[in-house]
C-alpha cells in the first residue's frame, strides 16, 4: 500500500464542512485500506507547536455519536464528496468485494466485532 499522498491546506479542508464523504484511510504497518463515510462537521487546522497535524471533525453518516471522531488529514488517502443517494452504492459495487469479507464468520461460527 503506498502511504497517503493528499495534502490539505485550510482553505481546501474547510471546504468539505458540511459535506458527506467516503474516506479511505492508511497508516504505516497495515496492508489494507478502511473505507468510511461519514459527515464532516468541522476541521483543526495545524499550527506550529500545537498541533502539527490537522484533522477533520466527524460523525457517523449511520447512527450516531456523541461527540465528532477525528480522521487525521496523514491517515487520507483518498477523499470522494457524496453528492447524491445512490453515490454510496455506485462506489461499494467498484470496491474489491473479496478484500472486504474476508474475515466474516463461516456457518455456525459466531463472529464479534
């Protein structure tokens, strides 16, 4: 897997508050992508000596949360806005389905997340 490639300046992270987008994250040491979507409803920008990396404030786009999740922009590989309902569908049919059950229980094996 090669390691996240975007780079957000604030004014471009700024730009998706209020959007519902499907990320795909990484991190150093996993082989395999996490796809998620969620709401972004705020953003941390970096600053020098505070932070230095920024990140966006999210919720679940199913379900709920008390409070926002942070996905680090580092972690980013790819970020897709969702501008229509049927958005969701089109994408999981293009993502490679093998990769995302393999882990599920087989036939009379109990599985917990």
């Amino acid at each position: 897997m090669s390691s996240p490639t975007l780079t957000f300046d604030p004014i471009t992270a700024i730009g998706y508050i209020g959007q519902t987008v499907l990320f795909e994250l990484v991190w150093d040491g996993d082989p395999e992508p996490i796809w998620r979507f969620k709401h972004i409803v705020g953003v941390v920008v970096p600053v020098q000596g505070v932070n230095e990396v920024g990140y966006f404030l999210t919720l679940p786009v199913i379900g709920e949360a008390d409070f926002p999740d942070e996905i680090y922009f580092d972690s980013i590989h790819t970020i897709r806005a969702v501008r229509d309902r049927h958005a969701p569908a089109k994408v999981l049919g293009c993502l490679p389905l093998p990769h995302l059950f393999q882990g599920q229980a087989k036939e009379g094996e109990c599985s917990h997340a």
